[in-house]
C-alpha cells in the first residue's frame, strides 16, 4: 500500500497523568515498623496516561493532545513537558493533577502512591466545543486513550469523537471505568482482562473479540493478550491472531499505550486495520524488550540530559519411508512403545488424552520458509497440541502444476515434524483438508490469512465439529512460488 510522504496528523483524546519516579537507596529498616527506610538520591517526572499515549504517537507523527489539564503547578510541568513535541489542547480539570509517584530502589518498585483528581474534563462552553470539533476535523485519524477519568464518558466529547469515527480512523483504547467505545470506531483495542470484563465470561480472545465488535458496534476489536500477542475480529471475517515477539525479562507497563499509539499512527498513514495491528504488536513486543515506561522515562532523562539527543525508541520493529495419503508422523503420534496413530481419530484421541486445545493447520510446504515456519509457531501458540495436514505430492500437483512439488512429501513431513511446535503430520490426499477435518475434529483451525475475508471451504466442517477458525498472518514477500521463480531468475542470469 501507498503511503503518503508527508508525516500524517494523529489527535488523541484521553486522560493525562504525570508519573513520577522517586529514586533512592535502602540501607535499613524503620525503627518504628518494619518497612525499608528510602533514601531520596533523585526525581524524575513524565506525562503519562494520554500523555505518554500522545508522545509516542509523536514518534512517528504530528500529534494534537486534547485533554482535560489542572491549573496547578503539577499541571503547568506536565503542560511544559507535553508541548515540547506536540500541541495541547487544554480542557478544564476537576481537581489537582492526578499524578503516580513511584518509589524505587535497585531498579525495583516498593511502594506507588496515587494522588489528585478526579481529573474529569468540566462542562465545554461553545468555544472550546468549537475548538475540539476542528482538531478532530483536521486529523488524519484520532486516538481515545482512555485512563477512566472522565473523558470517555462525557456526552458533549461522545458526541464529538462519534462525528469523528463517521469520517476517519479512530481508534479506542478503553478503560474499565471509563465509557464504551462510539459507535463506528475503526479499531477498539480491550486487553484480555478487559474483554473478559466486559463480556462478563471467559471466553478464548477471539471469541471475545467477535462479540465485543458485535456488542460496540464498531468496525474491528484487537484484544492484545499480553506475551501471546493479539487478536483481531471484524464482523463478517475469522479472527486473526498475530502473535508477540517474545522479549524475556522485559516490562510490560506502557506497551498498551504503545500498541495503541503504533495502531493509530500506522491507520493515519492509510495502513489496512490487520496491518496497523501487526505494526503495533511488533512495536508492543520491541517496548517489553527495552524496558517498558520506565525504560522510556530513563531514556527521556538522558535525552533531557543532553539537549541534543532526543529519547530513542524501542527498534520496532533419511530412511523415511515414501510418505502416502493418511501416513502419521511426528512426536505425538507415536505412543511409548513407538507404534504410531492408525487413524486420525486414533491421533486426536491421543493428543486429548494429554489435555489442551488440539490445533490443526495446513498446507502444501513445499520449500519450507520462514513464512511457513512463523505461521507453524504462531498455529502453536494457540493451543497445546498442533497437528500439520499436508497435501500429498499429487495433491499438491494438481493444485500447483507440472514440476510441483519440488520436494517429495516424505522429506516435507520430516522438516515439519524436525519443528519444536509440531506434534503431527498427517499426509492427505484431496484437494482440500475437509475430510481430514472432518475426522481430526481439531478445536481450532488455523490458516495463514491470505483469503481475503472470503469464507475457507473448510470452515462449516471445522465448526460442525465444534472448533473454531482463526487467520494467520503471512510474512511479506515470501512464498514458494516467489522462491523459484528468484531460483529460475538466478539460474537464467548465470547461464
């Protein structure tokens, strides 16, 4: 997709905070309680909430903040600190600024300790109202970053953002205090928790994506499920799942605000909503990794530090027999003694038997790539068993033409269940898996989601065996076709 050069206008909406970090060292307890004794060595302020939300949008675009702001010397800090990259739009507050104060030692929180508010925005006279209509008019799209305030549920902003949400990408990243999403936001962005609150059930995140699009009324809902990653539902499609980098040891504090900030600016530069969502959780996973909100406010103290610099952002970014029709391999369709599943009924009896989800997915794997290998580990992640339905070699020569396959099905299978997140290969003979399928009864079918929106031919099977499906994500510019015509290409140019 085309995007445009020029860098794109991104208004967020939202509740600030100022977050602050009380740094010190613990040497002894208190004498009169058994508490650890903190020795101040120093203070560091930043916006947080919608504020840090409007900052990291500024990373990648120009960016209006509205937002209520207190008249308080807390406030004017914050203030200061927020227009120094973007322009703020200030709403009366109710109450002194709401401000977080963490107290730290060796690189650990011990105590935070909340203060002011409510922080709810006061009623809007005509002038302000008229001020708020044009900046959301003149977005490119528009971020609801929702900190429970106020904000989210008062009607004169409702009204607003709603008017916004018929002209423009708006995103709506919500809170569990404050108001639901308008009706014909482009994305809603609920964590797990959240979805599960507000549908009042524990269902799995695709499931209460789907539902809570339906339920809002709006275009799309991402639930981001933390170190798994996300899932995207949108009516009339399968849910997509896109799974997280995994960042060891990393903090994830701040990456909700991250995702949301990367979703929207991504959705500004025209970007389709499933590729805003892969941006932003490659961007949430990259966050983790550098040490979430307090990592950014360290690197917003050495920026400080040195005028020059400004904060640096997280990078975001052999002897197998031939294999025939309904042949089982793989780790999991062996039983102790070695002897393998007779039937696919017997295999997904087996992996039961062990607990969890069964997934299955499927496809020719001819040339195995990184695509096939992303789309294999991001089938596994969303259960405890992946079972791999693959086209045999005439299968897969009907379906892709005279010189196809490449790779004979005996050595396809073996790479495939070399993979640490393959349980089993099942060998099928059709040109599609519905009767492996159908037999298999597998509880999720995943498939790389190049489809489309169009409905998989194997979708009534998977549900009338009680499963569901979801879309997996590609990795561009890759596929087996791709790879020999560059082998071909290469070939022509040496000879």
């Amino acid at each position: 997709m085309t995007r445009p050069t020029a860098r794109p206008h991104v208004v967020v909406v939202g509740d600030v905070v100022l977050d602050a970090d009380m740094d010190g060292r613990v040497e002894r307890l208190s004498p009169d309680a058994p508490v650890p004794v903190v020795d101040v060595t120093g203070r560091r302020e930043s916006p947080g909430g919608a504020g840090l939300a409007a900052l990291l949008c500024a990373a990648g675009a120009q960016v209006t903040l509205v937002a209520p702001v207190a008249d308080d010397a807390a406030g004017a800090r914050l203030a200061t600190q927020l227009e120094r990259d973007l322009t703020l739009v200030r709403l009366a507050h109710q109450g002194g600024t709401r401000t977080k104060t963490r107290v730290r030692s060796g690189g650990q929180s011990l105590v935070r300790v909340d203060d002011g508010g409510p922080g709810a925005p006061g009623e809007l006279d005509a002038a302000v109202r008229e001020a708020v209509r044009a900046t959301l008019a003149a977005a490119d799209a528009v971020l609801v970053s929702d900190y429970g305030a106020g904000v989210t549920r008062h009607a004169s902003l409702r009204d607003l953002l709603a008017a916004a949400a018929r002209a423009r990408p708006l995103v709506w990243d919500p809170h569990p205090r404050g108001g639901e999403p308008v009706a014909g936001a482009t994305l809603a962005t609920p964590n797990l928790a959240e979805a599960r609150a507000a549908c009042a059930e524990d269902a799995p995140p695709d499931v209460l994506a789907a539902r809570l699009a339906a339920a809002w009324g709006v275009r799309a809902v991402c639930v981001t499920a933390g170190a798994t990653g996300a899932f995207l539902a949108a009516a009339g499609t399968e849910p997509v799942f896109v799974p997280a980098v995994v960042a060891a040891g990393g903090d994830p504090c701040g990456a909700g605000d991250q995702f949301a900030a990367t979703a929207a600016v991504a959705l500004a530069g025209g970007a389709l909503p499933s590729e805003a969502v892969e941006r932003a959780v490659a961007d949430a996973s990259a966050w983790v990794a550098a040490g979430g909100a307090e990592g950014y406010r360290a690197r917003l103290a050495a920026a400080d530090a040195e005028p020059d610099r400004s904060p640096a952002q997280p990078d975001g970014q052999a002897g197998r027999p031939a294999a025939q029709p309904g042949w089982l391999v793989g780790r999991s369709a062996a039983e102790p003694h070695g002897h393998p599943a007779r039937t696919l009924e017997e295999l997904a009896a087996r992996l039961r038997a062990a607990g969890g989800t069964l997934v299955a997915t499927g496809g020719c794997f001819d040339i195995v790539h990184a695509g096939h290998v992303a789309t294999l580990q991001a089938a596994r992640r969303l259960g405890d068993h992946l079972v791999v339905l693959m086209n045999s070699d005439a299968s897969v020569a009907r379906l892709k033409g005279p010189g196809r396959p490449v790779v004979g099905a005996a050595d396809r299978a073996r790479v495939l269940e070399a993979l640490d997140c393959v349980d089993a290969v099942v060998v099928f003979d059709e040109d599609d898996p519905r009767e492996a399928l159908r037999r298999l009864r597998p509880d999720v079918w995943a498939k790389g989601g190049d489809y489309g929106g169009a409905q998989l031919p194997e979708a009534e099977v998977v549900r009338a065996g009680g499963g569901r499906v979801v879309l997996l994500p590609y990795l561009g510019g890759l596929s087996t076709t791709t790879i020999i015509e560059r082998s071909a290409a290469s070939v022509g140019r040496a000879s």
